[in-house]
C-alpha cells in the first residue's frame, strides 16, 4: 500500500516540469498513463547517453508509467484521450495555454463531464496578464526571475544554474497543487483547475533577494559563492577538496575557529557577530583561506559536521552516486538494466515504491485500449488510421 494507491493519472506533459511532476505521483503510487504525441516525447532524442534509441534525460524523468501515444489533432484520438479520463482523477499538461480549448478539452468542457477531475497544467506565464500564453524554458524563466541576475561571480556576467532548477521546482509544485486539489476534494466531491508556472516558481525561489529588497529598495548583486545575509558563507580552498562553509551564527564561528586551529579568529574584534563578520568579509576570508591551506577538504569538512558546524567538500557527479550515504538514503534506484534517482520523500509506512522503469515508445498501447473496452479490430483501426501509433511518427 502507498500513499497514492488507487490514484489513476493521466500525464499528456513532455520534457521535464510535467514528466517531474507525475514521476513523484507515480513513485508514490499512483497509476500514471504518460500519453506523447506521435513524434514521441522530444527528450527521447535529447543525448546522447542513450539505452538504445532513449535518451538518459527522457529515463530520468518517467518511471512508473504506462506509455501510449494519441494524434490528438484526429477526433478519434480524442475519443480515447476522454475514455482515459472517464476513469481518472487528474490529468497533467503542459500544451501551451488554448491548445486544449482548440480541441474542444478545455477545463470548463472537461469539469462539466468529469466534475471530480483535478486538472493540472504546467506552462511558462498562465494563460493570461502580460506574458499570458507565451512559451517558457527554465533558462528564459532563469533570466526573467531574478535569478541569472544573482548567479555568478562579483563583477562577471549573469550566469544561469548548472540544472534546470526552476522546470525541477515547478515540477515539484505541480505536485503539491495536486495533492492540494485532492485533498481538499475529499470535503468538496469536487475537482478543480490548478496551475504551476515557470514564472511563479522562479520568483518564489528569489529568497532571500526579494525579501532583502522589500526593506532596502535595493537590487541583490551578484557576489559568487558568497552569501548577502551571513559570514563565512562560502567556498574556500584547501590542500584538496574545496569546502563550503556554511557558518550560520557566533557559536558555529567559535567551533569552527577552534578546529581550524585558529581560535584568535573568534577573540578578534571585527569577527565577533555575523554583521561584523559580513563589514569585514575581505579580511576574513583571507584569514579563513590561511588557515585552510594546509587541511584535508574532505576529511575536515567531516570533522566540522561532526561538531555541529555545517561545511561540505565540492563532490562530482560520480561521487555523489557512490557516497555510501546516497546508497543508505536510497537514493539510487536499479530495476534491471534500468538505474535512477529515487524519490527524495520519505515517508514511514507508505513510502516511495519503484515498479517500471521508463516505457519504450508507445509500449502499452494494447492493454490500455483492451482496459478502456477497445476491441482488437477497434485497436487496429486506431494504430493504422496514426490516431494510436506505436512507432514514432518522423516529422
């Protein structure tokens, strides 16, 4: 049993807030049917790496899934698409906003027929104000949020984040509108539209720049690693591993000095509490690099966690993987041939569970129509007619 057992998902997104969305839906138990256009989903084709002819980013983000494709342009294919949602609870989308009013599957036509559907839609801006329908990307939300703007080294251009933070987090609160919508649909009986955008979620993650600004009508700056609001809050080299120091107030300074082997550095005057600290961060810094020089990155850091002071050493994709602590928390899922992230919710009796791995293209068409009550001639009309393909259609 998990938490979302019984929970039948209808997943028309592509590319990665949708796909991100319904995966966590999924991992916790829900019946996800990822439906993709003819031409497949684009991040099928986005690598290589590849297993087979599907790209890692496409299996990154679609465990758990049945997979169909429907031509959603052929009424046919829509036919299908509302005996799906005959039986769901939600349905996840990123067209952009008119497409599905185009089709006649708008919300207002879709909660008049299913009154309990909860329907999600993952876009760039909403459908309406100034940027309403306009297509969005994490790297163009990046820029238009803010947070380009804080990303990079002091003096040197807006920078945009190694991952795609913002379709991440969308994704995330696109499953928290969801699990709003249902929860509150156990008092009302009743569904109801709910929206993540790119936009609204890049700004949401401008903390602590926007709450900086409502009080000094100043613009955050770009300062590298460092933090506006706290000192040391940083990286600094080491004789290997560069750490971060994340030294959030005078007792975490004390140990740290401490340990350091510099415990002058808490006694002097211009360090003594973090707005000090933060008026002579120059200083510190070069004090702080002194006397790391000489340490271990990785086994100092350890030692600074252990006393309570947060610190981590700068770790590569492959040690992250191998860490014995991602293997404890479960945080590597292997089905098969098949190896993923896992779910970052725990929960204590009903917690994440793995069962599929990312579908080929297509590759449940069968027995999704024979669930549905297509017969096999109906079937068949369908795949030859393309409103059901189960080959990628080539632009």
């Amino acid at each position: 049993m998990t938490s979302l057992t019984g929970v039948k998902v209808i997943d028309l997104s592509r590319v990665l807030g949708g796909p991100f969305c319904t995966q966590m839906l999924g991992d916790h138990g829900a019946t996800v049917i990822k439906v993709e256009p003819p031409q497949g989903d684009e991040t099928r084709g986005w690598g290589p790496p590849f297993a087979g002819e599907t790209a890692s980013y496409f299996l990154g983000v679609n465990r758990n899934k049945q997979g169909l494709s429907l031509d959603l342009a052929q009424p046919a294919a829509r036919e299908v698409l509302m005996a799906l949602l005959e039986q769901a609870d939600v349905l996840v989308e990123n067209f952009k906003p008119g497409t599905l009013e185009k089709w006649g599957m708008g919300f207002d036509t879709l909660s008049e027929r299913f009154p309990g559907l909860i329907h999600c839609r993952v876009s760039g801006f909403g459908a309406d104000g100034p940027l309403g329908g306009l297509p969005g990307y994490d790297a163009v939300a990046q820029a238009m949020s803010g947070l380009m703007s804080v990303n990079g080294g002091a003096g040197a251009e807006p920078l945009r984040m190694g991952v795609p933070v913002i379709d991440i987090v969308t994704g995330m609160n696109a499953a928290l509108a969801v699990m709003f919508a249902l929860y509150e649909r156990e008092q009302s009986g009743r569904g109801q539209f709910v929206e993540a955008t790119l936009y609204d979620s890049g700004i949401s993650l401008m903390h602590p720049h926007l709450p900086n600004y409502y009080l000094s009508g100043r613009s955050s700056g770009r300062s590298g690693n460092a933090h506006p609001n706290i000192c040391p809050y940083d990286l600094f080299p080491t004789a290997g591993a560069p750490i971060f120091l994340a030294i959030g107030n005078d007792r975490q300074f004390e140990k740290f000095a401490k340990l350091a082997e510099g415990a002058a550095l808490a006694e002097d005057p211009r360090f003594l509490t973090n707005a000090l600290r933060l008026a002579h961060r120059d200083a510190l810094r070069e004090s702080i690099i002194e006397l790391l020089a000489h340490q271990d990155g990785v086994s100092f850091a350890e030692q600074l966690m252990r006393v309570g002071v947060p610190c981590g050493a700068v770790a590569n994709t492959a040690e992250v993987v191998t860490h014995a602590h991602t293997q404890y928390r479960e945080m590597i899922v292997r089905l098969g041939e098949y190896t993923g992230t896992g779910s970052p919710v725990k929960l204590s009796r009903t917690g994440p569970t793995y069962r599929h791995p990312p579908p080929e293209f297509a590759q449940n068409t069968h027995a999704i129509l024979n669930g549905l009550g297509f017969d096999a001639t109906a079937i068949a009309d369908l795949i030859e007619r393309g409103a059901a393909p189960i080959t990628i259609q080539k632009n």
